[in-house]
C-alpha cells in the first residue's frame, strides 16, 4: 500500500475499513457495512484524484548571497510558478541538497490557480567550499486530508559557489609598513596608503614654505621639501598542495581557510596579492588576483602532486623584481615540512636581496610537528613561523607572535608561535 503512495493515515483509515466490514459480517449489521465502505473509499477516491491532478510547476531558484561561505548561512529562495490551465492540487515540496549539507525542510504549497504564483525561502549553512548543485525541487502531490502522496515532476536546479571561510588577521599591515621586521624601504618609497617626504635642491618658483631648514643648514644650500609619491606593496601567497603533507582532508580544508584569510587582510591592507598555485602535472603556477579572484580560486582548489609547493614557491619567488623582493610579502601556508622543504624556503629568503631582508611571513599549518631543526632554520633565514598543528586559530597564534616578533625586530630574528 506504500507503494500506492498511500501515508500512513491513508494506510491507517483502509486497515479501520476492513476491520469495520469483518465486525459488520460477523453481526450482520448493515449500517456498519456502510461506514466500512464509506472508510475503505475515502482513501482510494483521494488517490485517483491526486493521479489525475495537474502538478506543472515552474521553479526558479536564488541565493543570497550570490556567493555562500562555508560555516555561514545562506538563503535559498524558491518562486514557483502554475504554468497550466487548471489549478494545482496542495503539493508537498522539499528541496534536494548535496551530500553534506543540512535537511532541506519540507513545506506544503497551497493550491495554484493557472498562472499563479508563490514563493517559499529557507536557510542553509554549507558545510564545505566548492561548487555546489542545488536541486531538484522534490515534488509529491497530496489531498487535504494527507491520505496519499504521489511523486510528481519536479526541477528548478541551481548552482552555487561556496567560497572559504576567512577571519580577520589583526596588525596583517604590518607586514606592509615593516613593523615587525626591518625596514629595508629606505627612501625609495612608502607603503600603500603613506605618503613620505625627502629632500632636493631649490628651484626658482618654489615654495618658500617648503624650505627644509635643517638640511639647508647641513648642505649650505636651500634645500625644500617634496612629497615622494606611495608605493602598493605586494604580496604573495602560496598554498602547499602536497597530497603527503596534510594528514586528511580536514587538515587540508584549515590550510585553504588560512590561506584565504592571509591573502584577504593583506588585500585589505592595501596589497597587490596574488595567489600561487601549481596544478597537478604542471611546473608553471597558476595565478589569482584580486580579492573575488583569490577567493574564488580557494574555494576551487584541490590537493596537487608531490612537486608542488616547490613549483609554487619557485613562481612566486621568480620574476619579482628588486623592490619587490625587498619589500613584498611572501606568505607560505604549508603541511608538514621537512627539513628539505625548511632549507628551500630559506633558500628564497637569502636569495631575495643580497645585503637585504625582506619582510616574509612562513604560515605553517602543520598536521604533525615540523621536521627537527626545521622551524629554526626558517627563523634563522628571516621568516616568521605560526605553527598551527595543535588547532590554534590563525588569529591567536598571529596575536601571540607579533610580540615577540616586534621585540626582536631590531635584534633581525623572526617570531614563532607555538
């Protein structure tokens, strides 16, 4: 009777009918012969009406926002539309979502006349970045009394792009302003959104309120004032993508959270990142950016192969020129390193500038401690380690190294948080 598309209540009212037609014949009553024909029909009639009821139904489907993030709700809305020429019966609706995600609710959509609309919405939070289907609209058509239900032609699927989740690296411009590290600028410009100033020698039609009297008396000449115009910083992000470095996947989903994350609050801060990724089989590095380009480019990356933080890191660290690698950032959020991966980084680091530090960050996201001797010798060569193995948060471990970091800053040693 399942099968029939009965409900339970259905099954229920035909199990009372016989029941009352066996107590009927057993007394020979007549009434009670009616009344079990009366129960044992009002499912069955319920059911021939429901199969021969319209159930066209348009269904268009949207998000908000346009672009979900993992962890965060979202809202999906469903408008549906009688496209025939009789009213609908009252359907039963409930949305299909992927695997992983939350129970869509089930709702009843009341009688539409032809070309009537409605719309139902409700929340979802997905669990998982990624390019997602939404859909179909799971359709089944009942009677008012939800003796029967019937499943009916359904559709409405929709696509949603689910980007990683981010928080809020506090002080991440301190990288850019060279608190924290030394300041290998010098006059040759300023960070994103300063403005420094040096000298020159007078020029009639100058200002003399920009004379700048205390070099003019160092110099013997009058020397004025000029305005040197900001230089953006830039940054680099590189994702380690080695199968063998991330212990499941879960280790592997909080690396690309900290990756989005970096890469974001350098933005924000007034950077020009781009992000480094080298795809599975290929020496050259895939590039991303901007900050809708950075996070769409996460919320689509998979595990590579064994060559690629190697391939990533060499991208990012070639064809950079000489302000660039002695100003950018260059953050790397890795597995578990080995000494080799330790001795490659510090490998860039010393290469970048002769003479120069530049400002680096290493962002480890350890599955397993790191290799003996390896957080050491990226600190020697001027990086500045967070080890998130044990689950500590992006953000409290970077709270908990800028202090130590900003006190070794003029002694030249990196910060590491533990």
């Amino acid at each position: 009777m399942r099968s029939l598309g009965l409900t339970r209540r259905g099954r229920a009212l035909l199990v009372v009918g016989a029941l009352l037609g066996l107590g009927g014949l057993w007394q020979g009553q007549q009434a009670l012969l009616r009344v079990a024909l009366l129960v044992l029909l009002l499912p069955l009639v319920s059911l021939g009406l429901a199969a021969l009821a319209s159930t066209a139904l348009g269904v268009r489907r949207s998000t908000t926002p346009s672009r979900a993030v993992v962890g965060q709700p979202c809202r999906v809305r469903l408008d549906l539309r009688n496209p025939g020429r009789v009213p609908t019966p009252v359907l039963l609706a409930q949305d299909h979502l992927p695997a992983g995600w939350p129970r869509a609710p089930r709702f009843t959509v009341d009688p539409l006349p032809p070309g009537g609309r409605a719309a139902v919405a409700y929340s979802a939070v997905p669990p998982q970045r990624g390019h997602h289907r939404l859909g179909p609209l799971r359709v089944r058509v009942t009677d008012p009394l939800g003796l029967c239900e019937l499943p009916a032609r359904s559709g409405g699927r929709g696509d949603v792009l689910v980007l990683p989740a981010t928080v809020p690296v506090p002080g991440a411009a301190s990288l850019l302003t060279g608190r924290g590290g030394d300041d290998a600028g010098g006059g040759a410009g300023t960070a994103s959104g300063e403005r420094g100033t040096s000298t020159r020698e007078y020029r009639a039609g100058d200002d003399v309120r920009r004379v700048h009297w205390r070099s003019t008396a160092r110099r013997g000449e009058l020397m004025v004032r000029q305005d040197e115009q900001p230089r953006q910083r830039r940054g680099a992000v590189v994702l380690d993508r080695r199968p063998g470095a991330f212990p499941d996947a879960a280790a592997f989903e909080r690396a690309v959270s900290a990756a989005a994350s970096l890469a974001v609050s350098l933005h924000d801060a007034g950077a020009a990142v781009h992000l480094e990724l080298a795809p599975p089989g290929a020496t050259a590095a895939t590039r991303a950016t901007g900050r809708e380009p950075l996070l769409e480019a996460l919320a689509l990356v998979d595990l590579g192969d064994e060559g690629s933080l190697t391939a990533a890191v060499t991208s990012a660290a070639g064809g950079r020129s000489a302000a660039e690698a002695r100003d950018g950032v260059l953050a790397v959020v890795a597995g578990s390193l080995a000494r080799a991966d330790a001795e490659l980084l510090a490998g860039v680091q010393r290469a970048a500038a002769p003479g120069a530090r530049r400002r680096a960050a290493a962002l480890a996201v350890l599955a397993a401690p790191a290799a003996p001797g390896a957080v050491e010798l990226l600190l020697r060569a001027g990086w500045s380690v967070l080890d998130l193995s044990e689950g500590e948060a992006l953000a409290d471990a970077w709270l908990r190294a800028r202090e130590p970091v900003a006190a070794a800053a003029p002694a030249g040693a990196g910060g590491v948080a533990s």
